[in-house]
C-alpha cells in the first residue's frame, strides 16, 4: 500500500481544497468554536478532522503512517473541551477514549470492531443486496454521509475519524477509467485503516490527557479529583463572590441578572466536563427549558426531577440525578430550593442571555 501515486494527488489535492486555519495554531478555533456553539455537529466534525489530520498526514498522503505524536496535546485537549463543554459531556475524545479502555478483547481486531459497535461506528445490520451495490467498499463501517448528527447519537459517536466521503467517492468514481487499485485504495481508507488508526490515535489521546497541567482553579482542582461536595460549596461561594453577597448568604433576582457571563460560563463548562454532561448550570437550565418552567408549580416539578425535594443532598455522581449540582448558593453547602429569588427562573435567563445553552 505504499505506492499509490494517483490515491496521493487525490487526497493531497483534497486536502489542499480548505486552506490551513491560522487559527489553530492558537488555543482554539474560533470557526470550530462558533460551529458547536450553533450545534452544527456536522459541519464541527468535518473541521475537526481538517485539524487533526493536519497534524497525523502532514504531507496529505493518508496511506503514510499517522503522525500521531505530531498532534499537540495542549490543542488536543483544546478540542475535546470545546467538543464536551458543546455537547453537555454526549461527545468528545475523552469519551471515545474512555469507551476505548473499557473493552477488555485481547485481540487487537476484536477491540476496535467493539469501540465501533460502542460508538456507533459499524454497521448493526449487513447490507442488502441492493445496498450492496452502492456501498460495497463500505460492508461492516459506516460512511461519512451515514453518522448520526444529532445529540440523540451514541455517546462518543462524535467527533468521527474516518475518511471523508469526498475522498473515498473520488477513488471509486476513478474505477473503469485507468486506476487499477482504485477498489483497493477505497476498501482500505474506509475499512481497514479503522484497525490501525485507531489504537495508535487513543493511545495518544491516554498520553495527551494525563499530561494535562494541573489547574489553577480551585472548583475545577475539586472536580478532577471527583469531590463534588467541594466543588459545590466553592461554586457557591464563587457566585456570592461574583455578586458581592457573601454577607447576604443568597441571590435575588436583581443579582442573578448582573452574574458576569464569562465567569458563569467557566464554571458550567467545568461542570459539564468534569462530571460528562451529568451536573452543571447549563444542565439545570435545560432541565428546567424543557419542563417549560414558568412558575413556583413548575419549580416543584423541577427539584423532584433533579432529585432538589429531598431532605439532604446527594454527592455520589452515581447515584445523583442528572442535573442534581451545583445546588442554589449558600456559603455551606448549598439550598436545595429552586425558587428562592426565582432561582431556577432567573439563572436560566440569565444563561440564555449569556449564550450558554
């Protein structure tokens, strides 16, 4: 599979068609940003994978060996964050990667088809003959044009590192025309290379992760090490800090309404992150948009869905309900009341007007 010089013009000059973005030579991308912003999951995908195979096919040849080591691990974890913070913790490489380490097959093939299957990755049911037709080079792994972008998608479906369908079309369209290994180059970029690309690029992924800095931030050091019970005392804290009411131990409505919005996003995306979309403001806020929350009634029916109606709350992410942290602020551990000061009401709002969900 090394000499492919027709495969090479075509995937370099595929490449080529979307100019190198600036941009990621930076923290982030601002394009990839604004794309999961607007829950273009498609369109984030397909940018996402211009970064990485930037760095694994420097040179455009996808047959070559993936340059995984050339990925920086600061970009890398970049990108994931902006995929889970986007995703309220549905996609990201963290979560592929996680998904990746709980399949326990010793047989190296046996493990990747497990990750596809867990990632929605392959194909649940053969190809009928009529299909056959149309996707012979893709029988067992699903097309580009075949994912699921939408958040109803399997945990981790997202973001996707095959091969473009641009690119596999290209090759087949060549068949009959002159290109005699044209099947063969198809076949592998859409199927095989799955079984070497992918343990190698997870691999990097586990590197790239525990490399990570340690942080500064005292609510993001709690929920690395899982203790969500600190976590929810410095968050309420940090939002009677934001609103100068250490001393009032509450926020009113008026409060709530002058949160600076870059501090409130910081500390949903660490929730979000920390816990894989289960606890965060942006999470209650949903909850609370999708009961259609208007009033004090609807407050009720919010905390017995967030697990708020009970006597003490619940610490144990595995247990908690989804939405159950941070809980409304106090300087101990927190009120599990959802409509003092129009609580629920006014953070929702005021994540709105924000932009964060």
């Amino acid at each position: 599979m090394k000499n492919h010089r027709l495969l090479t013009t075509i995937t370099g000059t595929l490449l080529a068609l979307t100019p190198i973005n600036p941009a990621i030579s930076n923290n982030s991308s601002p394009q990839l940003n604004q794309l999961l912003n607007q829950q273009n999951w498609k369109a984030a995908d397909i940018e996402t994978r211009r970064i990485i195979q930037q760095w694994t096919y420097p040179n455009g040849d996808l047959y070559s060996e993936p340059q995984f080591n050339n990925i920086p691990c600061e970009k890398l974890r970049n990108l994931d964050s902006l995929w889970m913070q986007a995703s309220k913790g549905q996609f990201g490489f963290s979560i592929q990667q996680q998904l990746w380490q709980k399949q326990q097959y010793t047989n190296p093939r046996q493990k990747v088809e497990a990750l596809g299957k867990a990632a929605g990755w392959m194909r649940t049911k053969p190809l009928t003959e009529a299909e056959f037709q149309d996707k012979w080079y893709a029988s067992t792994w699903l097309m580009e044009t075949e994912l699921n972008y939408t958040t109803k998608a399997p945990k981790g479906h997202l973001p996707w590192n095959g091969i473009s369908a641009e690119t596999i079309n290209s090759l087949t369209s060549q068949i009959g025309s002159g290109c005699g290994s044209c099947s063969i180059d198809a076949m592998y970029l859409q199927e095989e290379r799955n079984y070497k690309y992918l343990p190698g690029f997870y691999e990097r992924v586990k590197t790239c992760l525990a490399a990570s800095p340690s942080p500064s931030n005292p609510i993001e050091k709690a929920l690395i090490s899982k203790n969500w019970r600190e976590a929810n005392r410095l968050t309420s804290n940090k939002l009677l800090e934001l609103a100068g009411q250490q001393q009032q131990r509450y926020l009113t409505a008026t409060d709530i309404k002058k949160l600076p919005c870059t501090e409130l996003q910081t500390i949903d995306q660490l929730w979000v992150k920390h816990s894989n979309g289960q606890f965060g403001l942006s999470v209650q806020a949903k909850i609370w948009q999708n009961i259609k929350g208007k009033n004090y009634q609807d407050s009720l029916r919010f905390q017995e869905i967030v697990g708020w109606n009970k006597t003490q709350p619940n610490f144990d992410i595995k247990t908690a309900p989804k939405g159950h942290l941070p809980l409304r602020p106090a300087l101990s551990e927190g009120i599990m009341d959802a409509w003092g000061g129009w609580w629920i009401q006014e953070m929702s709002n005021r994540l709105k007007t924000c932009r964060i969900f």
